[in-house]
C-alpha cells in the first residue's frame, strides 16, 4: 500500500482537444462500472460470513466494497487484526501443493476475492518468512514457517487492472490471510478517444501544488522533461464519494523538477481525457 507523504493538487482547464484514435464502437451506458462503498453493517455481516466459511483460519478482513482488498475500515481499534495472529511455529518446506492451494483458495472465495478460474492466475512473486521452530538453546533454527505467494495483478482483454495483485499468506493449516482482489464486472468501453500522445501533451503546461516536509507549498509547472517515457494503458480504480468507478486511462508518471524521481501518478480518461486521479508517490 503506497504511503503518501504530501497532499499534490492539480489545476487543468476544462477544455480538451487533439484525438488521436476513434473506433466505431459506442460507449457502454454501463461504462464506467461502478462499485458501491457497503454500508457498514452491511460489510460487518458480509466480512463474518466470509471468515465463517473459512473456519475461522483466516486473519484479514474485508475493505469497504466487501472485497479482500487491503482496507483499515474494519480493522478493530485501527490495528491489523494479523499482527495479533498467533503464528504457528511448523517448519513448512515449500512445494508445488503450496501453490495450488493457495490458487484453490482464491478460486473457492470467488465472491470477495474476484477470481473466478485458477488458470488465469500469474506467480508474480514467491516468498518465505522464516523463524525458529527451535528458539532456545545451540540449536537455534531459521526455517520457513509460512510463504507469500503473490499474483500478478488482473488484465481485461490484455490490459492490466492497476493494483490488481493478491497476495496469500500460508502456513502449516492453510491459508491464513488474503490481501488484494480482482473485480467480476469491469466494463470495457471497446475503444479510446484520446490517445496516449493527446494524454501526454494534456500535462504538459499544468501546475502540481504541493507541500514538503517542511510544511511549505511548493510549486512545479509540467514540462515535457518532466512526464516519463510514454503513458501506460490501463483500467484504474476511481474513488468517489459513494464507492468506486473502473475507467480505462492512460497512466503517466511525473518528474519532481531537477530530478529522475517519479513524485505524483495521473490518470487520465482514454474516452474524456480528463484527469481522473492525481496521487503523490
């Protein structure tokens, strides 16, 4: 999850001209899809069904869509339930079995997880966290007690869903914590307007507000120089105020001025070309 250190603001005109590629296609009236914020009771009763068919096993709860996604909202007293979680001291050596229970388990929570075939689920990554089965005395070990496995994020007709990955944490008895999830009802609009080089130049002239760490407000107008190589194809989660929308943008990253360190990422409507999103990095 990205901490975000200062709070960015972005002015842009309203205006927008220059498309670049226009299909015959029509937009969706289901476009974009939307996915409301649960009320909380309804999250509550959601979040104890869903550890419920889980016996129990697993620590981490749902966010406020009800979904495995990483969210504090019903996190008690605003601390993660798993840092509470007494961990099981088995040593458990890695093997092919690991990995196909934990895809199973994503499968088998298709209604808060999103996925719905084990086939379409990518290793991205394969972890140990290791500690001692043996903790006193010249024996001292350091084995794997558990492993995250994390798969690589969801893609809707070969276009990647941003911060779609899910990570399964598993140890002797099983899958003990899910975090991250796909969506079952993304709508793709079948075409885009503003292309990636009217996305580009859309930046360019605009202001980025900002303040240090230092407390003050500082200032950068967007050169060319600034925007990194070439904007990215994405579907982007959008919050609003009563839940969420998945548009197709264009993803581009800007250049804190005199340096090559990526400061904020913008999204931008591959159909409107508004700025969707501005987030400090």
């Amino acid at each position: 999850m990205r901490k975000r250190k200062f709070i960015a603001i972005l002015f842009f005109a309203v205006s927008f001209s220059a498309c670049e590629t226009i299909s015959d296609s029509e937009d969706p009236k289901d476009y974009p899809a939307f996915i409301p914020e649960l009320e909380r009771a309804t999250l509550n009763s959601l979040n104890e069904q869903y550890h419920s068919t889980n016996n129990g096993q697993i620590c981490s709860p749902l966010n406020e869509y009800g979904f495995t996604g990483f969210s504090r909202i019903l996190f008690p007293s605003d601390e993660n339930p798993c840092l509470s979680r007494k961990e099981t001291l088995v040593e458990l050596p890695f093997s092919e079995s690991i990995l196909e229970i934990a895809r199973q388990s994503l499968v088998f929570n298709s209604q808060f997880t999103g996925v719905e075939n084990v086939s379409d689920l990518q290793i991205e990554e394969i972890i140990s966290l290791d500690g001692c089965t043996i903790c006193e005395g010249p024996d001292i070990n350091n084995v794997p007690l558990q492993w995250k496995i994390t798969f690589s994020s969801q893609k809707v007709n070969d276009i990647p869903v941003s911060g779609s990955s899910i990570a399964v944490y598993q140890d002797v008895n099983g899958v003990n914590r899910i975090w991250g999830n796909w969506y079952k009802d993304i709508v793709d609009p079948g075409f885009v307007i503003v292309g990636s080089k009217a996305a580009r130049e859309k930046l360019i002239g605009e202001r980025l507000r900002y303040r240090n760490e230092q407390n003050q407000i500082l200032e950068q107008e967007i050169y060319e120089e600034h925007i990194d190589e070439k904007p990215q194809l994405f579907y982007q989660l959008i919050k609003r105020n009563d839940g969420a929308e998945i548009h197709k943008v264009w993803k581009l990253f800007v250049y804190q001025n005199g340096t090559k360190t990526k400061k904020w990422e913008i999204n931008i409507s591959t159909i409107s070309g508004d700025i969707l999103s501005v987030e400090t990095i």
